[in-house]
C-alpha cells in the first residue's frame, strides 16, 4: 500500500527515517503484515454503544452512514475518520462532544479538506 508522506506524523517519519523512502511524489511504500480482522467491527459495535443513548443509530440500509434522531446530522466513518453533514455548527459541536467523553484524540478539520487521505472541496 502506498501512503503519502505528508499524512504521517512527523515523530514516525523521524523514527523510521521515512523520508529515504519516499518516491518522487512523496508516497511510502508499505506492507501489512498484522491485523486483528474483526478489530473495525468490534471498534463499530463500541461507538454503538456510546452513542446510542445519545440518539445516534447507523442507518440499516447503509452500513457505515450514521443519524441522530432529534438534529439534523448525518456522518460517515471509515475506519477512524469521520465527515459530517450538519444544518447548524452546534450540531457538529454536539457530536464533537460527545466523541471527546470517550476518545482521547479527536481533532476537527473545519475546512474538511481531506477525507481517508482524499483530498476534498
């Protein structure tokens, strides 16, 4: 799999000297030796769990696309990265703040300038 430098945070290109093995257009090589494969299932039925109670549910008819049953906001997640379709910012707050009581590192990219390593308008 190739992965563009510039997605890779700066402390793992200083450890593993990545910038030697960058291409010409800036992409790493890499290869996927392990994986728990049931861990993106197990990771859906936990965000389930902690956000149901808040009025999330994921749509049955479309696996990954999530509702929230009193705000108009739909999301997406693949893997760990979300994008947010939302009417009003207080609703994206909402959701922001609730994915912050469980998950350390959640960060906002208000421009929603790149998506799974796409680049987005």
């Amino acid at each position: 799999m190739k992965i563009q430098i510039s997605l890779i945070p700066e402390d793992i290109i200083h450890i593993y000297t990545l910038r030697k093995l960058a291409d010409a257009n800036g992409y790493v090589s890499v290869r996927i030796e392990k994986g728990l494969p049931q861990a993106g299932i197990l990771a859906n039925k936990l965000l389930e769990k902690r956000l149901a109670p808040h009025g999330c549910y994921q749509c049955r008819h479309t696996p990954g696309l999530w509702r929230q049953k009193t705000r108009p906001i739909k999301f997406v997640l693949v893997v760990d990265d979300f994008s947010v379709q939302y009417k009003a910012k207080r609703h994206a707050d909402h959701l922001f703040n609730l994915l912050k009581k469980d998950y350390e590192a959640v960060t906002v990219d208000w421009e929603a300038s790149l998506y799974c390593g796409i680049t987005t308008k």
